[in-house]
C-alpha cells in the first residue's frame, strides 16, 4: 500500500524493517513486519530507486544511497539521524 502525502511531497510506502549493512531495496517489496517507510536516503533526500544498492544505519534504520553513505563517513563520520559513529557499523 502506497500513500502519497500532498503537503510534503513525500512518497511513503508499508516495508518491513531492513537488515543492517549493505543490500538492494525493492520499493514496494514486502521485507518484513508491517510499519511506515520513507523511501528516501536520510542523506541527500532524494528517492532511492527499485534495485539501488543502500545501506542502513544499524543504529536508527536510516537508510543511505552507497555513494551518500560513503561521502557521510569521509566527511562527518556519523549517522545524520542518531548520530552514532559510522565507523563503528
């Protein structure tokens, strides 16, 4: 189920939780138990597409497009949600 919210323009669709590290996302893929996403990287705020190589925060769930990731961990070295160590996942 998708919902589309007019104000914010944000695309949010009914995903499971995702497993920490590296993997491919499926937009609209049912991964698990039922909850609210945003499909959007925490990082560059841009949409990530079906079949985009990301990484998830083991931390808060935040989840990254790889390049964002790599540019967050050369530059500030932390999750921009939790601020946890991105060194230390």
């Amino acid at each position: 189920m998708k919902a589309w919210n007019r104000r914010s323009g944000v695309l949010y669709i009914r995903a499971r939780p995702l497993p920490s590290g590296l993997f491919r996302l499926k937009v609209g893929e049912s991964l698990g138990v039922w909850d609210w996403t945003i499909v959007s990287c925490d990082a560059c705020l841009l949409d990530i597409d079906d079949g985009a190589e990301v990484v998830k925060c083991s931390n808060c769930g935040a989840v990254f497009h790889t390049d964002c990731y790599r540019n967050l961990k050369n530059t500030k070295s932390a999750c921009p949600k939790c601020r946890v160590s991105l060194d230390e996942q």
